[in-house]
C-alpha cells in the first residue's frame, strides 16, 4: 500500500471515530439531575424507537440507560432527581 492510500485510509478511520462519538453524544446532567434523550422514527416524533437517559449524584445514584436505536430525530428532557422521601433534589 502506498504512502497516499495509507493516509487516506487513516483519514477514513478517524472520521468513522469522530463521528461515532459524536453520534451518541448527549448532554452530562449537573449535581442532582437525569438526562433523558428520546429519539423518534421521523421528524413528527410520534413513535419512540429509543431512549439514551443518564444520571449523576449520590442523591440519584449515578446510573446509565440505553435501548433502541439512535436517530437525528430526538427530545432532550433535563429533570431534577426524586430524593427517597419524595422531595426533589
């Protein structure tokens, strides 16, 4: 293999990995909140065909759900985390 295939072959890997990061990227909850991505079939979001979720804090639990696929169609939802006695976090 010659010197130009190598380097566009190593471009191709890099761009497959970046890409592959970003994908899935998701914003990180603060101290005491759940994010929640919901992803959809088509652009009308009506039918959920997957959920990314993470959460952060003793108060929590520090915890990490995903099922489905990913799609460019999704919802993002930030919410507070329920303490053991009811009250938000």
């Amino acid at each position: 293999m010659n010197r130009s295939k190598k380097i566009a072959a190593l471009g191709a890997l890099a761009a497959g990995l970046i890409y592959a990061v970003v994908a899935y990227a998701y914003p990180m909850p603060g101290p005491g909140q759940e994010v929640y991505v919901v992803y959809y079939s088509t652009s009308a979001r009506t039918t959920e065909v997957g959920v990314r979720a993470i959460s952060h804090d003793s108060a929590c639990d520090s915890w990490h759900v995903s099922w489905g696929s990913t799609t460019p169609y999704t919802r993002v939802f930030t919410t507070n985390c329920i303490m053991n006695g009811g009250e938000e976090f």
